[in-house]
C-alpha cells in the first residue's frame, strides 16, 4: 500500500469563536489520516483561542502578537508546517470528509499541479460560492464561476482555471519553494489570486476539484460585504494590478473606475471615498509594492 503523503491543515482564526469549534470537530472528522493540524491565532479577543486549547490540546496553537492579515498569519503557519501538501482553510467553514483525500489525489497525479481547489457551497445550501476563479485582465476584478447559482451539476469537472478562493486552498511545498510565500501587505483579499498568477507564471497549474466539498460562512469577520470589505477589496485590486501589470495599467483603470463612480454609475459618497483612499494608498505604498515585485518572501 502506498503511504498517503503529509498534509500540513492551516486554519487562520480570528475571532471566530462562533465557528471554530465546529471547524476542528470537521477536520479531524476527515477520512484523510496522514496530516497535521496548525491552528494560527490571529490575536484573536473573543476568547476563541482558549476553546482550541481546551477542547482541541493534541492541535497544534500559534499565537501573533496582533493581527497579521491573511497572509501573514498563514505565512507564519507555513513556515511551522511539515506536509508536502499545506493547505489553507477558514475557520467558518466545515468540510466533506472525503474532501482532503479528493484534493490530494489529483495533486498527486501531476507534480505540475501547484495549487488546487474545492466546490464551495454557501453553509447549508446548494447555493455554489466558488467553483474556480477568472481574472479579468482588463481591470484586475475577479470572478468565482457558478457564485450564487443554484447546484445543476455545470461545475463537476476538474479543469485549470486562473485561481482558487483562499477560504480552502491546497499548495504544494515545491511550488512554493519555487513562488514564495504571500505578499503580508494586502493583509486581506487578492493575496490567493496573486499567489496563483505567480505559479501560473513559473509553469504550474491552478486547479479545480468539484470532488472536493466544503461549506462556507462568506466574510463571517466583516459580517458580510461591508463598506470596510468594498475599500479592502477595490484597494488590494489596483495594487494588484500595479505590482502585476504595471502602473499604466493602474491609471488607465483608476480613470476608468473614477468615472464610472463620480458620472455615471455608484454615486454614493461612501463609493467615492472608497476610491479616493484607494488612489492615495496605492500612491503612499508605490515604492513597497514595486520593491515586492523582485523581493518576494521565501519559504525558505
């Protein structure tokens, strides 16, 4: 019999006491036996932290001493990993227990295969939340196939596609020897879609595993799609566009995104805020964000 390899789980908590029992209690309920579990707690004041320690003792607890972001509260739990497969999961999110085994059965057919994917329903529904992404090159917006339809068995097929959702995520080790870790300074949102253009770019493949199922709380830490989670997401955007396609790009795209929200789109004041602070952050970072594009952080 061949032995199964070791997957490092990663669960990044923060203030998740809502959830975060009910996670581990899905996790170690997987049928996948060789891996082991990494929870980083993000300075978390809710208390969620000390029901790991009480409920979860044989888990591995990573405490920060404030909070890092989504990647840099991972990176710290990858560096403390051991798998040749690291996977990444949010802690408002619970798992089909064949899902680890289906993740790492088709990561093992192709050493090419550096990052890989699940069908991601919204929690007790048959609502799909991500099926695999696409990046819109035109303006750096990124889409989840299938987000919001209604289960009719279009997204059952393994395939390539531009990105996989963070909230659970399958990495190889050599890959990521190979790409470095997550960029800290988007803190929250692009840094999975960034991650996954960098291993396009370096010859793997990105892929999705409809066999693989979890279920998912959508922005259980904002509480939905807030305003705070529009300015992160329409910041970490242009930055990304900055640091992967240029700053022509950027400009051509603020112009565009200028206009539509001041003439004849969003008219509201919190919109137009949004991409004031947006333009002005990007411009205070440019020299960060231009400097990240050489200086990645390694794994090693």
């Amino acid at each position: 019999m061949i032995s199964q390899p070791l997957v490092s789980v990663i669960i990044l908590n923060w203030n998740g006491k809502r959830f975060i029992e009910d996670c581990l209690k899905s996790v170690t309920g997987t049928n996948y036996t060789h891996l082991e579990i990494i929870v980083v707690d993000n300075c978390s004041t809710d208390g969620s932290d000390k029901i790991v320690e009480g409920k979860f003792p044989n888990i591995k607890l990573i405490k920060t001493h404030k909070n890092l972001g989504f990647g840099g509260g991972n990176n710290i739990g990858i560096r403390s990993s051991m798998g040749k497969y690291i996977v990444l999961l949010n802690y408002d999110t619970l798992i089909d227990p064949n899902w680890l085994s289906e993740l790492v059965k088709v990561a093992e057919d192709d050493p090419l295969i550096g990052l890989a994917g699940c069908k991601i329903y919204f929690s007790n529904t048959n609502i799909i939340q991500h099926a695999g992404g696409r990046i819109d090159e035109t303006d750096g917006r990124c889409r989840h196939y299938g987000y919001n339809e209604e289960e009719r068995g279009i997204y059952n097929h393994i395939r390539d596609v531009d990105y996989v959702t963070g909230a659970a995520l399958m990495i190889s080790r050599a890959c990521l020897h190979k790409i470095g870790l997550f960029d800290p300074l988007y803190f929250m949102y692009y840094e999975e879609v960034e991650l996954a253009l960098r291993a396009r770019r370096q010859g793997f493949r990105v892929v999705y595993v409809p066999s693989a199922v979890i279920y998912h709380y959508e922005n259980a830490g904002f509480g939905g799609r807030t305003d705070r989670y529009n300015a992160l997401n329409t910041r970490n955007r242009f930055r990304f566009l900055i640091k992967n396609y240029g700053i022509s790009k950027f400009v051509i795209c603020f112009l565009g995104e200028f206009y539509r929200r001041w003439f004849i789109g969003i008219r509201y004041a919190e919109s137009q805020r949004i991409i004031i602070e947006m333009f002005f952050w990007n411009v205070l970072h440019l020299s960060e964000t231009l400097n990240s594009r050489i200086n990645i952080i390694k794994l090693d």
